[in-house]
C-alpha cells in the first residue's frame, strides 16, 4: 500500500476536478491555486490521483484545510491512512496541535476525524453556504499531535 507524503501540486484545476467528482462542495482551481501561492503543505497518498490534503502549519501547529479522497477509492479507509500520516509528519516537524472545521452534515468526516483522536472544539454558525440559500454550521474540531 502506498505512503503518505508531501508534494508540490502541479495543477490546482486537476485538483479542483477531482474533488468535484468526491464531493459537492469542493474547492475552486483559484482556492488551490492559492493554497499554492500560500505554500500549504500538500499532501498525498500514494498518488495525488488516489488522496490528497492541504494543510497550513503555523508555528507548533497547523490547520486542516481541506483532505479529498477520489470518489472510486471512497470507503476504503484511505481517508484515515492520509489523515494520520499526515498528523505523524506533522508530529515529527514539531507541530503540537491540528485544527479542522467540518460541515455538520457531514457525518462520515465527523466520525473519521473522531476514530483520528480528534475533539469538538467550537462551532461557527451558518458559516458554510448549503442548498437553497441556506446557511450550515462549520463544527470545529482539534486534536492533540
């Protein structure tokens, strides 16, 4: 099975288009295109083709903005070998702490980043846009590296 790593993206639209295919509410080509410019860490499994992750460390910590497994290796538990390798070169660079927030219907990412030893830790209301106008709550979450 293939490792976690750090990468340099070489396109953010090829990023764009696969998450658009896993999720419905992913990021644009410009958000990754920004992440870029940013210089987050990008992470992937394997191949950028089967996971990635984007993440910003600050000082002895860092953000979880955004992990996409492709929609056909889905439910596989690739989701959960990314997110702790990630944590686990995270750890190794001296960060202390990971933070995330995550829609509240999203419920499979919930329990993921629970099994992942990660806490609620807040809550940002109507913060992301949801269907017909309406608003959903971002659930923060944060774990101990």
């Amino acid at each position: 099975m293939s490792s976690v790593r750090r990468y340099h993206p070489s396109s953010a639209g090829d990023l764009a288009t696969m998450e658009a295919a896993a999720t419905q509410h992913g990021w644009s080509a410009g958000n990754y295109q920004d992440s870029i410019s940013a210089g987050h860490a990008f992470y992937c499994l394997g191949q950028q083709e089967t996971g990635f992750a984007v993440v910003m460390p600050i000082l002895d910590e860092a953000e979880l903005l955004n992990i996409v497994i492709a929609a056909p290796q889905q439910g596989r538990g690739l989701g959960r070998r990314l997110l702790t390798g990630l944590m686990q070169d995270l750890k190794q660079q001296g960060c202390q702490r990971l933070f995330l927030e995550v829609r509240a219907s999203n419920t499979p990412a919930r329990a993921l980043y629970q099994r992942c030893g990660f806490r609620e830790s807040g809550l940002r209301k109507n913060y992301y846009p949801g269907q017909d106008g309406q608003r959903e709550h971002a659930i923060l979450m944060e774990a101990s590296l």
